[in-house]
C-alpha cells in the first residue's frame, strides 16, 4: 500500500512540475534565447490596414551572428521584391527588378522594433514590465507596448509565441484597439545554416526573383508626375517644373504651408548609390524607403512602379510616411 501511494506522489510530482509555466518562468526562458540566439529563417505575411484596400506583404527573414540581416519584402499584388540587407560594408535596400543598390550607414535593427524580426519581438516582451500574460492552450500570449518611433499611432502589440517560443502571429494596434498592422508566420527554424555568400550585396543583387522579371521594362517608360493623395493641413501645391537631369527628366513639385516640402521624381536608372550619411531604412506600404535627416532638412527616398521618388522638408517623418504612401496609392490607378 505504501508503495503505490509513494508511486501516486511521484506521478503527481512529475505532472505538477511539468505544468504550465508562469510569466517569470517564460520570460527567463525568452532573456536566455534572446542572448544565444545565433541564427534563423523565418516566413510570414504581413497585411497593413490603412484605410483603403488592405496591403499584403510576403516577408522572409535570414539573420545570422552578430549582425547580418536579409529581409526579403515582396509586394503581393505587383509582384515586386525589395531586400534590406545588413552586412559589415553596411546597410543596403537592393531592388534587384531594377539592378539597384542604395548602401547607407546605419545602427538599423537596433531599436527598430519590426515585428518581423525575432529580436524585435523578443525585446518588446521582455522589456516591457507592464506586460500582460496568459497561457493558451497551445500558445503564451502577451500584450505589450509597441516599441517603433516611426509609428506613434500603433501603441500596442499582440504576440503569439508556440511552447518552443517561436513566433506565430503579431497585431498592432491603434489607440482604438483597431488592429493596423497583422503577421502570420507560416514557418520558423532556429540555427539555420547559410552560403558563405548569403548576406553578400551582389549576390542579392543578382538574384533576380522570376516574379519579378517582367517589370524590367518599368524603367523605359514615360516619366508621368503623380500628385500625392495626402497633404498635411495647409499645404498645397504652389509649383510643378520639370528639369532635365544627367539621366533624364525631373519633376519637381514645391508645396508651401506650415512645413514646405519638395517632392522629386525621376525615371529609375540601374544604378550602385553609397554614401557615408547615416539613415535608417523605413516601411512604407509598398516599398522599403530610406530615412535621413540634414541639419533642420529630412529626407525620405524611395523606389516604385520604375520611379525614384524623394521628399525633402522640415515635416515630422510620419507626415513624411502618409505623403509617400498616398503617392504609392495614386500610382496603382
């Protein structure tokens, strides 16, 4: 008799301490992956809620130790793939339709807080001590304070992590608890393997994605301006010119108001950029922007639809955000 309940005791041991785990137990758990990780891939979409028709991202992620970083984002609707790349030379956005490079200098992913980078997400739960837990049944779920300076409406995160700790899902919310921005991962491994070449710029370069093949001819066509759909309260367009550059017409726009602007564009050329100023790579709804600050001047650049497009004023840089994005908007009519 003794032996059985002795028996029934260590059985009950043994299912107790394989419980759930807590809060403090998990996040000890995420500060030890945090601190070891080494490598992984992981594979999601990205669907951003603006207002208008919803924008599907496809994302892919490689990373490898200390620092080397490849962000496949790929426009689901126009089939068009950009890559942010960090390396040792630095940080690039390759948009290899176009054979085009930009290589700027930047602490990018540091404090970006992406959700599609298992750091990002790992950070944003752990160091956020007001963050709120509870164990599914399959899942640990946290809401957590959104950890981005270039989103101040998104002031919430949602993220689902699987009992290995590996992402599932992630929801932005708005103030209103309106979701803006969901990731579903559809696939995620730990200690991936890589080519020696894998974060090597040309080689991104070169990889042409078949998708993408067929807006080659994007860059020979006729440059047409587009106004865009959004303005900050009291500016508007005071001045429309076109110039003729070393590579081609320029259309520049001037607005005036409480913060004048410039928007720039041009016809896309193949062509390598690099320069010694620091920026940081921004996500805009279709396209990945480059965001760089000149004395009292910010800059904010990007690449669609075969044209380069620039933004240059005194204006806070989520203005800047809705401006390019309502551009990206009017070139898909």
């Amino acid at each position: 008799m003794r032996v059985k309940w002795v028996g029934a005791l260590c059985l009950f041991l043994l299912v107790t301490a394989c419980g759930p785990k807590d809060s403090k137990d998990v996040i000890s758990d995420l500060t030890d992956r945090s601190e070891h990780l080494e490598s992984y891939t992981s594979h999601g979409t990205m669907t951003i809620n603006n207002g208008q028709e919803p924008q599907t991202i496809d994302i892919e992620v490689w990373y490898q130790k200390p620092n080397m970083y490849r962000v496949a984002l790929t426009n689901t609707k126009k089939h068009i793939t950009q890559i942010l790349l960090k390396n040792k030379n630095g940080v690039y956005v390759l948009t290899p339709h176009l054979k085009k490079s930009f290589r700027f200098q930047s602490d990018w992913p540091l404090n970006s807080g992406q959700i599609y980078l298992y750091q990002s997400i790992l950070q944003n739960v752990i160091t956020d001590p007001k963050r709120q837990f509870s164990a599914e049944k399959n899942d640990y779920r946290f809401d957590v304070a959104t950890n981005n300076d270039y989103h101040r409406t998104w002031v919430k995160q949602q993220i689902w992590l699987d009992q290995d700790y590996l992402p599932k899902r992630v929801n932005i919310l708005d103030e209103n608890n309106q979701v803006m921005v969901q990731l579903k991962y559809d696939r995620f491994k730990l200690n991936t393997s890589f080519d020696k070449d894998a974060f090597d710029m040309e080689r991104n370069l070169r990889g042409l994605p078949e998708n993408t093949k067929q807006t080659m001819a994007d860059s020979q066509q006729t440059l047409s301006a587009v106004t865009p759909g959004y303005l900050p309260k009291g500016s508007r367009l005071v001045d429309e010119e076109t110039i003729q550059g070393s590579q081609g017409p320029i259309v520049i726009m001037r607005f005036t108001g409480k913060q004048p602007f410039t928007l720039t564009q041009r016809l896309v050329k193949s062509k390598e950029v690099s320069t010694s100023m620091k920026g940081d790579p921004i996500d805009l709804h279709d396209a990945a922007g480059v965001w760089m600050k000149f004395a009292t001047q910010q800059h904010l650049s990007w690449t669609v639809d075969g044209k380069d497009f620039e933004l240059i004023g005194n204006i806070p840089l989520e203005e800047m955000k809705k401006i390019a994005n309502s551009v990206d908007d009017q070139t898909e009519k």
